[in-house]
C-alpha cells in the first residue's frame, strides 16, 4: 500500500510553516521532544535567525540538543528547558516572531507518558505566542486525541479558540476523514494586524 505525504499531520503542519518562515526569522518550537521539528525550524531560519525551543523533560532538551549537534545547527537555537507558558519572559515583545509550533502530547518513546501537555498550559501558551507573533505571523497545533488526556486538552483548546475574535486571528483546523484509530488533527491561527487579546 502506497502512503500519501499528506497522511501525516506533521508533515502538513511543515507544508503550512515553511511557506511563511524564511532565513533570518524568529521561531518557537514550544514543545521541541526529540527535536524534529526544532531542526525543521532551524533549516529554515538559518544562522542568521533564531529559534526558542522549549520542553520541560531534561529527556527531551537532551535528545533535542544531539540532534541540533549533528545537523551542525545548534548556534541558531536556544533551548529551554522550563514550560511553554512562560514564552514571555525568555522572549521580549520587543522581538515578534514569525511563528511557533506545537506538536502536543507525550515524548515518544519515553517511559513515563503521563507527562503530556494539558489544555490549561496550551492555551496559556496560545495566548503569549499571539501576543509575540508579527502580524500574518503563524501558530500551528498538532493536537493527538488518541492519548489519554488527548481528547480533553483538545476539547479546552477548541472551546478557547472559538472564542477568539475574528478581527485577532484567522483560525482553521484540519482534519483527517477517513484515517482509522483518533487520527491527530491540524490546527493553525493566522495572526491579523493588531490582533491582541
Ligand atoms: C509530541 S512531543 C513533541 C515532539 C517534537 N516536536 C519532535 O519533533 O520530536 C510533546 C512534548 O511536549 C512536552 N511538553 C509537555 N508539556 C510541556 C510544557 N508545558 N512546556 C513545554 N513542553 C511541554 C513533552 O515533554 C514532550 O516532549
């Protein structure tokens, strides 16, 4: 059986960043694992750019760290190893990024995957991203409701995002229809011009 690119959620939430992020720009990866997507973002920024790559398990900074080392891409990024709802005070809002990605849930892999992301620190986390991000700046979610906890976070997050005025962000979510077993899903916001909340 043959596999489309467009099966994977974060395959797609990569189509969607490196459309708008180029050399020279300031990116978040809020939640960086093992650090795929953190090089992802490195690759695109360049040296002259910057990423903030934040997780909360040594594991993760670890496994990010080598493979930021191996690619020879670990002078553009800054990892941090404390939670994404404290985005504002390692980022002045003197510095707008372009975009910050989120792949939510649990470090694959690990043996404790009762450490996942929770729709309270999401959706603090949210909120300073769309307060940081320039204008026509870009937040992707990769969202698995298939995990424990999953389908709660991803409840609190769509609530609070549908609540967010039209006139602050564009908001869509992309989802698969046919895919077996909770597929995950896509959500990106588009911030507009004086899109505060
Ligand atoms: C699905 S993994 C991320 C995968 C990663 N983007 C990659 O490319 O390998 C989710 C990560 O979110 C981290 N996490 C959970 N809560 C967090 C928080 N409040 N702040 C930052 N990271 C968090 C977990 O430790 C885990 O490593």
């Amino acid at each position: 059986m043959s596999k489309g690119k467009l099966r994977n959620a974060v395959l797609i939430s990569h189509m969607i960043i490196e459309n708008i992020v180029a050399p020279g720009d300031i990116v978040v990866d809020a939640t960086c694992g093992h650090g795929k997507d953190t090089v992802f973002l490195a690759n695109l920024v360049g040296e002259q750019g910057k990423v903030y790559a934040f997780d909360i398990q040594l594991q993760a900074i670890n496994s990010t760290l080598s493979r930021l080392k191996e690619a020879h891409l670990d002078k553009q990024v800054k990892i941090i190893h404390d939670s994404h709802t404290k985005l504002d005070e390692y980022i002045s809002g003197d510095t707008p990024i372009k975009a910050c990605m989120f792949n939510l849930g649990y470090l694959p892999g690990s043996s404790n995957q009762d450490i996942i992301t929770t729709g309270e620190s999401t959706i603090a986390a949210i909120k300073s991203a769309l307060n940081l991000l320039e204008n026509g700046g870009i937040i992707t979610l990769v969202s698995y409701p298939g995990h424990p906890g999953g389908k709660e976070e991803l409840n609190l997050v769509q609530a609070y995002l549908k609540r967010i005025p039209q006139h602050v962000a564009e908001i869509c979510e992309i989802k698969f229809l046919n895919q077996v077993n909770n597929p995950p899903l896509i959500i990106t916001l588009e911030k507009l011009v004086g899109g505060k909340i």
